[in-house]
C-alpha cells in the first residue's frame, strides 16, 4: 500500500509552519542544544542532492534533541556575497542584489519542501546591511585594538578575478574560485593578525571533537617549526653582513656547503658581484613570473644562481658561497636557507644541478658516514662535526644550540608557517571596509553610530584591478570624521570569510539592533555544540571563526574559546557514473525532481542509508526506490493494524524494537544514521514475520522513525488517533531487560583454541557458564587425561579453558 506524499508532505509542512513549532526560546541553559550546518551559498543552480545530506544529519539530531527535552536552537542562513554573484552581474548585467535574493527565495522554497526544521524566524542574510552593519562592527574592534592593520605585502593576485586572494585561497598556485594561476603582486592590503593566535590555535585543537583529518589539515597549515636561527656573517665589497638563517636540524649545521636566498631577499644586489649581476638580475626577473606552487614543487627543477659572495661558517670560519634560488620564499622563515644536500632532498637536488659540494655529517646509528647515492634525512649519529662527533641528532641539537647561542652566532627560535589573513578584496559584491583616509588626520575608522556602510548602487561592476567602489562618485562624498573636511573612503570590500567567521553568534539574537548579539544570549545559546560541514574548509572558515572568536573572547565580548565543540564533515555524494556531480557532465540530480517523484522522505531515508556519512557515495535510481518501498511497508503496517488494539504482544517483536530503540538512538549522535535506518528495517521485518504487533509498539517505532521521515511519521500518528504533533512528543528510552538476547552463542576455547560453542539463555550466571562449557561432549574429549588450571568467562562472548 503506497500513501500520497505530495499531499502529506505539504499538508504537514504547512501545520509546522503556521504552528510555528521549530521556533526556539532561550530556556535552562543545561537544556539546550545548539546544531548548525554550514550556511549555503545561494546560487542561481538552486541545490542538487549532494547539497541537502548535511541538513538532513542536523535535523536528525536536532529532531531527536528536541523530543528528549532540549531547547534546540537550529537556524538557516546565505552566505550571500562573493564573486560568483557579481560575475553573475558582469555577465547579464543584472544587479547582484537582485539575483542573490532570487537564489536565496528559490534555495529556501527547496529547503523547506525537504522538511527540515529549521527556526525561520533567525533567517539571516549576509548582504542584507542589518546583517553587514556588525560585520563591519567587528572589523573596527579589531582595528581599534591592533587585530587589524595595513601593510603593503607581496600578495597572492588572480587576474581572471582581479583580486587579491589570501593565502589559504591560492594552495596550490591556483585561484580557489576559478582555477586561474596566481601571481605575485606588492599591494596595501588590510590583514588580521591571526598569527597573534598561532600557538592558541594549535594547542586547542588537541581540545576538538573533530576529524582527524580537519586537525591535522589545521596543524599543518599553522606550521609550528622549532629550531634555531643562526647567522652567517661575512663581508662583501668591503661592507660587512648577516645573514639569519632558520633550520629546525642544527645537528647538520657541519654539513652546510652553501647558502640560499630567495631572489626577492633585500641583501641580494648588495651581495651581487659585478660578474654575476646580468645573470642574477635576469634571475629575479624570471622570478617574479613563478607562481609559489611553481617554486616549491618537489618536481619542480632546482635552478639557481651564484651571486659572487660568501659568508663565514659560524662554527668553522670556512667559507660558504651564496647562491639565489626561486624555491626560497620571502615570506618563509627569513628568507634564506642553509643548504646540506646531504641530509636534505630538495638541497641534494639543487647541489646536483648546480656542482655543489656535499658533505655527510650524519650517519645512521649503525654505521659510518659515507656516499650513499642520495640524501640521507632520517636522524643519526654525528661524524665530521668537530667536538660534537659521536653525539646523536638529538643530543647534538642541543650542544649545538648551546654552542652557538654562547657565541652570540644563533638564538633558539619558533617559526610558523600560518600568515596573517588578507581580508582585502578589489570587488564590489562585499561589505565595504569601514575606514575613511583624510589628508590631514590619515586613517579614520567610521564611527560606529555611522554604520553601515551600505554598498552604493552607481557602480560598473566591470573589474579593473581596483575596486568599482573606487569609481562610484556617491560612495566616495564623504567628508573626515574627525576634522569634517573632504575625504576619501577604502574602496576595497572584505573577504566573505569575513561574514562567515561570526554568523554562528548572531543566530543568538538575530534581531538586535543594538548590539552584534547579547551577551546572555550568547552565553546561553553558544559554543555551537554540533557543527556541520564539508571539509573542504578546513584553513579557511574553520580556522577563521576559531581566531575571531579568541580574538572577541580577548575583548570580553565573548567567554568561550572556541566556536565548534563538535564537528563532522560529509562525503560528496557522486552522480550515478562515479564522478562528481557537475552541470558539465551531465550527471546532476535536482532534488525538486526526486521530491516530486519519491517524497522528501524517501530522498531523506536513503541519503542517510547510502553508506558512511563521511564517505563519498554514487547516487543511485534503485537507491531510492528502495527506500520508497521501505516506507510504503511502514504505512502498510500502520494502515493494516491501526485499530488493533487487542493485537498479542509478541515477545520477539517487543525485544527488536528495544533494541531498536537502543541502537537508533546511539547511532543518530555517533552519526551512523545508515545503521540506524538497518536497524529500523530489522524492526519492520520481524512485524511483518509474526503478522501481529501490539499498537503501542507501533507508536513507539514510529516516534524513532519520525525525524528520518518527519512527514510520515506526522500522518501515521495523527491517523493513530493522536491530537499533539509527534514532533513535540517524547523521544522512547529502551528498556535494556527487553532488548536483551533471549539466546546467545558462547564460544569455548581450551587454551586459546576453539573447540566448541554452546548456546545460553541471555543473562545466565558465570557459574552455569562454565558447568555447562565443561559439560559438552566435545570438550570433555579435548580435556581427556588433563587438569584445568583457570577457567575464564567473558560474559556474551566465550568461555576460556586453560589446563596444565
């Protein structure tokens, strides 16, 4: 028997929203529960089935938190600036206003007909100048208390997008957005300090319930290296110089042959011999055209060249000459390098390319120092290194230090490889920085009582290397705060990272129009305590969010350390033929189709069944079928025993739905919904086996099913004579006597061996355990002519024989 989804699911959708039931109010706070997916950005395609399988796992969790009590609060929002919007407007010359609020009105009808319980009412909208209007109030509390600054830096700079980009969107050498390769450009650029947070951001991490994939993405890109910075004196042309050099491998100090500066290094025309300059100049030049994927690649040639000069071994006094060479970056550690081929791949190869002398000074623990045809890296024992032979690389790292540090030649030092967030954007569609530059009083951050600063209308979007704000003639009257003359406003627009590091705070208290949020509501309602989201993300918002909310919690806007207590990410889910869904190939599916065809449930239960939550999966027609069937059986049973209400209680159906109960339960908070939806069938099998189910059952099974298919679950309640909505009921708890095995097979083994099994009632007394072990045929035959020692019992599992 099949039912009409397309009348039920509108039907109950309409009740929840006039009803207004997922609208949260704040409560005991040990009562609450705050569970978010990441906000979308609302693009013009409107979502595909890949998109919607996060929103399901929330509103799993937070379905089931709010039947055992809990305040839930569970929002939806647009991360509605960006790039793809504006190039949207370039393309058709449409308003990026205007499309983005009809993606967001197209996005939210999708949402909604998927039956997610989202609190409309806390809607929230990045470009909307309510929502901005605190963006920008958060980028003057970091100005005002340097966590903001502008600086002129070689920056990351893709020319399809015409901006800036900050690191973390060009790993790779490649625009994260448009794939263009990047190139290197010297421009004033806003930042955030966020390496003030490096050794904060990394320690607490350790204190995350996150993948372990996440955190070390994190660990990796904050880039923690302790070592040693040691200088390289010497003197050239008569002009003495040092040259800081960072290694994290002291111990192979006796191994350096040369030295390496990056070719931007401010020591380079001053060390250039006059033979070398044509060459080095030429060097530079070709430099400058490399992206920093191009220079760093392990594939990638090591070309180089010798400048004319050399500097003083600090241990030895021996000569060591100076070349350039473009895998040394400027704004890595101090933009030179030692370089030991010996002990290092990337040396070995430039040493190679350029005859370069290598020198081993580590051997392995076992043996002596020798050519091995390639570098050696792994740690050892020092040989060739003076009063420090015989030590191990530990050891020697240590004496070493002390050595140096005695002579005033090195200082033990932290290097990290995270670099301070370039929130600067030469684009339109963003909120715009809130400073204002005067001639006579410099840099004047907008008064707060003037914000926001709204986005101008009379704007060319077309790009030109400089923001369109830049040419938009009302944007730019403004006069100086300060002094009230004639002044000029930043024309850049902020990252929209920047939007999405403190969207979390503002669900708090969506509609404040006095402060970002309030305190106690924010105290109330965060850390976010179920966050969820592709990992994609990982050194981008993930790690953007944790230094905003350390940097508000530094000035006591916040109490806590973190934004994110607990975070899962999901798989993709591919199209049928394997490969990731893309208009391009053709293999997108449009959940509106699948809605239309299977109902919202079906498309719910089978994206939650289709395997692991974090691993990616090909979608498949049969699939959802599947699970269309699966819940045309339930309203089968509920139709067929509806008004059974002297239906037997069958023991074996009573003990399968409390192990369901069990099982579902813990399995929506470990995020194994597929397991869960298994066991729910497990459940529908044995109904249906025996032909008879008591009704109470029946309600219990379908309060644990409802928030896999909310729709359904509504129908089948109120057609079981229920007046109050199934949302708002109580979540079963399992009673761990019923759920019980009523048999179980033990395996016995005699001295580790199996030798036979024996089937128990579920419960019974290790004593009995071991009489009846002791008692079967087979074991007596193994235990012939030898004497038991110990006899072990693992409780549902074996018992253990061990004889003499």
């Amino acid at each position: 028997m099949k039912y009409d989804h397309r009348v039920i699911e509108k039907k109950w959708q309409q009740r929840w929203e006039k009803a207004r039931v997922f609208e949260v109010k704040e409560g005991k706070r040990q009562d609450k529960s705050y569970a978010l997916v990441m906000w979308p950005y609302p693009s013009a395609a409107g979502l595909h089935v890949g998109h919607p399988t996060s929103y399901f796992a929330v509103d799993i969790v937070a379905r089931k938190r709010r039947m055992e009590g809990k305040d839930v609060l569970h929002p939806m929002g647009w991360d509605a600036f960006g790039l793809p919007a504006e190039n949207y407007a370039i393309k058709t010359g449409v308003h990026p206003a205007k499309t983005t609020q009809e993606a967001i009105g197209n996005f939210r009808r999708q949402i909604k007909a998927l039956g997610l319980s989202y609190d409309w009412s806390r809607e929230q909208d990045s470009s909307s100048p309510e929502y901005y209007r605190w963006t920008q109030w958060l980028f003057l509390q970091l100005y005002r208390s340097g966590r903001a600054y502008k600086a002129t830096a070689p920056v990351n700079w893709c020319p399809s997008c015409n901006t800036v980009l900050a690191n973390e969107q060009a790993a790779g050498g490649v625009c994260d957005r448009c794939g263009t390769k990047v190139v290197q450009k010297e421009l004033a650029q806003w930042f955030f300090k966020i390496t003030d947070y490096a050794q904060e951001l990394l320690t607490d991490i350790e204190t995350l319930d996150w993948p372990e994939k996440i955190k070390a993405a994190q660990r990796n890109w904050i880039g923690k290296s302790e070592g040693v910075e040691i200088d390289f004196k010497g003197t050239h042309g008569g002009t003495e110089f040092d040259v800081p050099v960072f290694t994290t491998r002291p111990d192979t100090l006796f191994g350096v042959t040369y030295i390496v500066l990056a070719p931007e290094h401010p020591l380079v025309a001053s060390l250039t011999s006059p033979k070398e300059k044509r060459a080095v100049e030429e060097y530079v030049k070709k430099t400058k055209g490399k992206s920093e994927l191009e220079r760093t690649g392990t594939d990638m040639e090591k070309t180089g060249v010798f400048l004319g000069a050399a500097a003083q071994h600090p241990l030895t006094g021996e000569p060591v000459p100076i070349w350039i060479a473009d895998y040394v970056l400027p704004n890595y550690g101090t933009g030179a390098v030692m370089g030991v081929p010996a002990h290092d791949e990337r040396d070995w190869e430039f040493a190679r390319a350029n005859g370069c002398e290598v020198n081993f000074v580590v051997a392995p623990p076992t043996g002596a120092p020798k050519q091995m045809g390639k570098a050696y890296t792994a740690e050892g024992v020092l040989a060739h290194s003076a009063e420090f032979n015989g030590l191990t690389s530990e050891n020697a790292r240590q004496k070493i230090a002390d050595a140096l540090e005695s002579k005033k030649l090195g200082r033990r030092q932290t290097n990290w490889h995270l670099r301070d967030w370039l929130v600067s954007r030469q684009r339109y569609w963003g909120a715009p920085i809130p400073i204002i530059y005067c001639d006579e009083c410099g840099t004047v951050p907008v008064p707060e009582k003037d914000l926001p600063v709204e986005l101008p209308t009379d704007v060319d979007f077309k790009p030109t290397g400089e923001s369109p704000l830049a040419r938009s003639k009302s944007f730019q009257d403004v006069k100086c705060p300060d002094c009230g003359k004639k002044a000029r406003r930043e024309s850049d627009t902020m990252d929209t990272f920047v939007d999405s590091s403190w969207y979390f705070l503002r669900y708090a208290d969506p509609h404040n129009d006095k402060k970002f949020a309030d305190a106690k509501k924010i105290e109330h309602w965060c850390p976010v305590d179920l966050y969820v989201g592709g990992a994609e993300h990982a050194v981008l918002h993930l790690l953007y969010a944790r230094f905003v909310s350390k940097a508000l919690r530094d000035l006591k806007f916040l109490k806590f350390d973190e934004p994110f207590l607990t975070l899962r990410s999901q798989g993709l889910i591919l199209g049928e033929n394997g490969e990731k869904m893309s208009k391009s190939k053709g293999n997108v599916v449009n959940p509106d189709d699948v809605v239309e065809s299977f109902g919202a449930d079906a498309l719910r239960c089978y994206e939650m069944f289709m395997g692991a939550f974090e691993d990616a999966k090909p979608w498949s027609t049969q699939g959802i079928l599947g699970a269309r069937r699966f819940l045309d059986r339930v309203y089968a049973l509920a139709e067929k025993y509806d008004e059974s209400s002297d239906a037997a209680d069958v023991p074996a159906v009573t003990r399968v739905l409390h192990q369901t109960i069990k099982k579902v339960s813990a399995d929506i908070e470990a995020f194994k919904f597929n397991t869960a939806i298994s066991q729910m069938m497990i459940f529908v099998n044995e109904v249906e086996k025996h032909d008879a189910v008591n009704p109470e059952l029946l309600e219990t099974f379908v309060k644990i099913l409802s928030p896999f298919a909310p729709h359904l679950s509504e129908e089948l309640w109120e057609k079981m004579g229920n007046k109050k909505l199934i949302t708002l009921e109580k979540w079963p708890t399992h009673d761990p006597k019923l759920a019980a095995e009523e048999e179980i097979t033990l395996v016995v083994q005699i001295n580790g061996k199996v030798r036979d099994t024996i089937v128990v009632a579920s419960g019974t007394a290790d004593a009995e355990l071991e009489a009846r072990a002791l008692a079967s045929d087979t074991v007596q035959t193994w235990l012939k002519g030898k004497h038991v020692m110990k006899i072990i019992v693992a409780k549902g599992k074996l018992v253990s024989i061990v004889t003499d």
